[in-house]
C-alpha cells in the first residue's frame, strides 16, 4: 500500500475558485494542477539535487500525462 503525506493550504474562496477554474480550464484536478505547479517552479531553484528531483517528478507526471499542457492536447 502506497503511503501518502498530506499538504493543507488555506486560502480565501476567491483563490480557491481561481485555482478551480484553472485547473477545469486544462482539465487536471486541482491537486494535479498544484504539484504540477510546484514541481515546476522547483525545477528553477538554483540547487542541482532539488532541479533534479523536480525534474524526474514532472517527466514521471508527463508519462502518466497529468500535466496540464498533455490534457490540454488530448481535449484539442
């Protein structure tokens, strides 16, 4: 059984209606959009390991395509 760590943000309704309207927007849930997101932007922190790590983890989420640009191309 897969274990899983659990990450809480709070946010005002307005960014979370945002975030939801984005995320139907390219078609991935909202949670995909969020690690998407934050895999991203730590793919350019200035640190080789972490580039690294982001970078295997957005390349596995490409692979299972639920990055937002790979729904995005399957809806057009």
């Amino acid at each position: 059984m897969k274990s899983y760590a659990r990450l809480t943000v709070d946010m005002n309704p307005e960014e979370h209606t945002y975030l939801k309207m984005a995320s139907a927007q390219l078609g991935v849930t909202m949670r995909e959009f969020v690690l998407w997101a934050a895999f991203k932007k730590m793919a350019e922190i200035d640190d080789q390991w972490l580039s690294d790590k982001a970078g295997e983890t957005l390349r596995r989420f490409e692979a299972q395509k639920i990055s937002p640009q790979d729904r995005k191309k399957e809806s057009s």
